[in-house]
C-alpha cells in the first residue's frame, strides 16, 4: 500500500494511491483511520514530506564501499546521528545551497518511517513498529563534517533532508535498489543486501538508546557515489517501489543568512 501526504484548502491530509489517483484518508495512517470515497488526480496535488517526525535518526557509514570513498574506518557498532525536523522538505521543494559550506554532497538513502511508539523492541518485532518506508536525501556539507569534531553543523541546515514522495507499505527493506541521479545522470546505485546493520538491527539497536515515536525517520546510509550539489542541479533519489524524489538546489539569498 502507498501512501501521500498532500495539501488541499490549507489542510494536510493522508491518502492512498490507487493508479494515478488518490483516495482520501479520515484520520492519518499512524493511528484509526479509513479510506473515504473522496478522491483526486494524483497530478493536481502538492505533495508534502510523508510524516511530520520529532527526530530523524541517521547511520553514517553504513555501507563499505562509502566507508571506503570517505577513508573512514567501518563502525563496530551502528554510527548514529540526528538531523532536526527543521531540515525536512518534500518533494519538489528545493534544497537550499548555505553560503557557510563550500562542498554540498547528495547522499541518497532509504527511510524507516516508524508507525508506533518504540522502546525496547526486538529484532523480530521490528516489522509490527515500522509504518513503511522512504526516500530521504541526507544531504550534507561536507567540508564542514571535515572541519567539525560531530556532524550536527553539517547535517542540519534547513533543507537538508528532503524525504518521500510517498510511504510504501510492501517492501522488503533488506533488498531493494537505492540510485540518485544528478541532472539525469545516475551517481549512485546501491542496494540494501550490503548494508553493514541491516533494517531490524537498527531499529532495535536505536529503540534501546531513544523512544522512536510515530513518524520517526531512521535514514539507513549511503551507498558509495556521494558527489557535490550546485545551484541549479536536480537531485533525484529513486528507490524500488517506493518512487523518485526530485528536488532542485538553489542557492542561499542574502535574506536567508
């Protein structure tokens, strides 16, 4: 099942897809709700970020072969990081280039969008507390990552984390392809069969160190192909069966600063 987070007369709503069409949801898909009659072209609506987190929970390093273009050693242990919910953007908005970074790198990934509130959960569990999944963008500066002894500067300026376009229910997270694409031209491919800490892992691993709430987004890692953003480019994350996240970069006005 898909979903999309759309606004119509002012109002956030929930739907279902059904082709090109979307379907209406009472409620929202975190808690009771039911698929109305209601319906528009999938074409009309502007789509919003999928979920409205409390935190995004970040892997670094969770492939090899990033590790390796990095020249960073692989983590025992999950490497974790927060980006703020102030980053978050949706599909077509536009990721906004700081004057403060002189390296913006795409770093294109799949998201966990938790369904239920999250504490101590075992790896079998796992599945009963995700929602489904996502495309997020982490995007990053990364001559400031260098420069700085954490990644929070890096990792937090608004914009920096554009996710969906939408949330799919039936997918096997440990085996679907992740590719980004830079002004048409593919940068990255990878899939989640080479991830260091697969999906259940994490989830558990993080469920032991924080309470993940509905909404919550787990960014899984990077395959290698990470490069420079530009204004002017179009970004492009596309995963199997969930769809492609377009975003175009500008760069920072003088009123933003």
């Amino acid at each position: 099942m898909k979903f999309v987070r759309f606004e119509k007369k002012a109002l956030s709503l929930y739907g279902r897809i059904e082709d090109d069409r979307v379907r209406e949801i009472a409620g929202d898909i975190f808690s009771d709700f039911r698929v109305t009659e209601n319906e528009v072209s999938l074409s009309e609506i502007k789509i919003l970020p999928p979920c409205v987190p409390s935190k995004i929970v970040a892997v670094g390093l969770n492939y090899r072969t990033h590790a390796e273009e990095l020249g960073m050693a692989l983590p025992e242990a999950p490497l974790l990081f927060l980006k703020p919910p102030s980053a978050v953007i949706g599909h077509l908005d536009v990721i906004v280039h700081p004057h403060m970074a002189a390296q913006v790198d795409y770093e294109g990934e799949l998201g966990v969008v938790i369904g239920k509130t999250c504490r101590w959960v075992a790896e079998a569990d796992v599945p009963e507390y995700v929602a489904g999944y996502t495309c997020i963008n982490d995007v990053t500066a990364r001559d400031l990552q260098k420069r700085d002894v954490q990644f929070t500067r890096a990792k937090s300026f608004d914009t920096f984390a554009p996710v969906g376009p939408f949330i799919e229910t039936d997918i096997d997270p440990d085996a679907v392809r992740i590719e980004t694409f830079l002004n048409g031209e593919k940068r990255q491919s990878g899939t989640t069969r080479d991830l260091l800490f697969p999906v259940a892992v994490l989830v558990a691993f993080i469920s032991r160190i924080m309470t993940l709430c509905p909404g919550d987004i787990i960014a899984t890692g990077t395959p290698r192909g990470v490069g420079p953003l530009s204004p002017g480019d179009t970004v492009e994350v596309q995963i199997d069966g969930i769809g492609t996240l377009t975003n175009r970069v500008v760069e920072q006005r003088a009123q933003q600063e």
